[in-house]
C-alpha cells in the first residue's frame, strides 16, 4: 500500500530539485493534477452524464470539469499554450511552449467504474520540431499515487525516487498495451500484434490508460508497453517520467519518439530491441 499522499511533502521536494526555470512550473503542475485527481475521486462511482465522441470514445462531465480546473491552475504560467484533449481543435506538433493535459485519462475505465483513471499533465517545449520534456506528472487518486518528473532531476512516485525492472528478455517480461478507438473498423494489425506479443512475453495486461501504463513501467511494475493511434495528451507526461527513470522509447520501427508520433513502445531498455523486432511489421 503506497503511503498517504503528503502534497506538502512533494510539493516541497519538487521546489528542492527544479531549477529555477522550473520551479513554477513543478510545483503548479502537481498542484493542478492533484485538484482534478480529488475532484475526480468526489465524482467516482455517482451517475456522471456522458457523451460520445466516436463509437466506443467517452466524454463525461468529470472530463470537463476536471479539465476546467486544471486549465484555471496552469492558465499564464511560464507563458505557454495549453493543448488539452477535451479543448483543444489542434494537436499537431508545432514549435512553442505548452502544457498539454488529459484531464481523465481512462474515461471509459472511471465510467464503468473500473479504478483506472488518472490527470495527466506535462510542459515541454517544441523549436525547430524538436521536442523537448521539462515536466510531468500522472496522479493516481484512488491509489494515492503521483508519479512525477523534472527533466534532468528523476522520476518520484510521491517522494520515492523510481527505476525500471531489470527483465533480461521478453519471456520474463509483464507487457501492457492498448486499443485504438478505431478498432472496431480496424482489428486486424491490432489482433495480429498482440497474438505476436502474447505468445513471447511472460503476460500481457490491459489496464486502458496509457499514461497509468507508461509509469508502471517507469516504476518497473511493468517492462514494457505498445499502442497505436494515440494522441499527444495520452504520452506527454509518461514519456519524461520513464525516460527520468531509465527507460527508453520509441516508435515501431525503433525510430526516437515523441508523443506527436501515433505509435509507441516503451520498455527497461532491455527487452526495447526484442519489441521492436516484434512490432516493426505492424508501423503505419
């Protein structure tokens, strides 16, 4: 059982480890996705409207009500754009400083109630459409979890320094990934994938929230992770967090990554080469 989240604790470690062309940055970040965590965690298991997007893609109330929140924390802060799933019409990379945000990552999940959902916040900076990670955090707020990340500082999960596993190979590897919202008009690579993938690893989950997958592996409860068609709000902040942590991402083809690319694999590092032999068939 992970310990009583201390916000003043965090709060006090981050403004400790950023520079102080961060500090702000940090310190209003964790703030901003521990607001929406709670508020979201007030809503949790209560009739909630919800809306479509696309077939099997939600939105509720709690998305845009955490996002509101979210968005009056971090609004003027370091003099960024806020890109964010539920409000914003672009999401193509494009130089500038940014926050990008999913309020409720795993809607669907905190919709039929399933306890996987999480906010997730990042800041990076994009010139010359060269990404650039400065800050992350994913708060977990029925775990009491906030995995965080200053770039060139390391990854915490509250105040708890974390690392990547140490699997050796793919058949003692615990994998995750997930579907796109397109799948039911386009199964087959997705099918065809994961057959490759199950029979290799040691276990393959599916938790439906890539940023909560993408810490997982950070904090080395998973070695790795894959998915297709995913936006940039889904990555942003997972990506610092593991690359803090030791781990290493990629494209299917092994190509460097940013969350501006569909597809994705993030791994220990160790068993990284293996996914991708694996995965390289299924790139777009």
């Amino acid at each position: 059982m992970t310990e009583v989240l201390n916000d003043q604790d965090i709060l006090k470690l981050a403004s400790q480890i950023a520079g102080d062309d961060v500090r702000e940055i940090a310190v209003t970040g964790i703030k901003a996705a521990v607001v929406a965590g709670r508020f979201a965690m007030k809503q949790y298991g209560r009739p909630i409207k919800i809306s479509y997007k696309g077939e099997i893609d939600l939105v509720t109330e709690v998305d845009m009500g955490s996002e509101r929140l979210i968005k009056d924390e971090i609004a003027g802060v370091a003099d960024a754009e806020i890109m964010a799933e539920e409000s914003s019409a672009d999401s193509h990379l494009r130089d500038g400083r940014f926050w990008i945000v999913d309020p409720l990552d795993g809607t669907t999940n905190f919709a039929h109630g399933f306890p996987f959902f999480a906010p997730s916040i990042a800041f990076c900076r994009i010139e010359r459409g060269i990404f650039t990670p400065v800050f992350g955090c994913v708060f977990i707020p029925l775990m009491n979890e906030l995995f965080w990340a200053v770039r060139g500082a390391g990854s915490y999960l509250n105040t708890s320094a974390i690392k990547i596993s140490h699997a050796e190979r793919l058949g003692a590897s615990l994998l995750a990934t997930g579907f796109p919202y397109d799948v039911h008009q386009h199964p087959d690579d997705v099918v065809a994938a994961l057959k490759e993938m199950l029979i290799r690893a040691q276990g393959i989950r599916r938790a439906g929230a890539a940023a909560i997958d993408l810490v997982y592996v950070a904090c080395g409860r998973l070695d790795g992770f894959w998915e297709k068609n995913l936006k940039p709000w889904d990555t942003a902040a997972g990506q610092l967090i593991l690359q803090e942590a030791g781990g290493r991402l990629s494209d299917f083809s092994g190509n460097e990554y940013n969350p501006f690319i569909p597809e994705i694999i993030a791994s220990n590092g160790i068993i990284h080469d293996e996914m991708v032999d694996v995965l390289r068939n299924f790139s777009a």
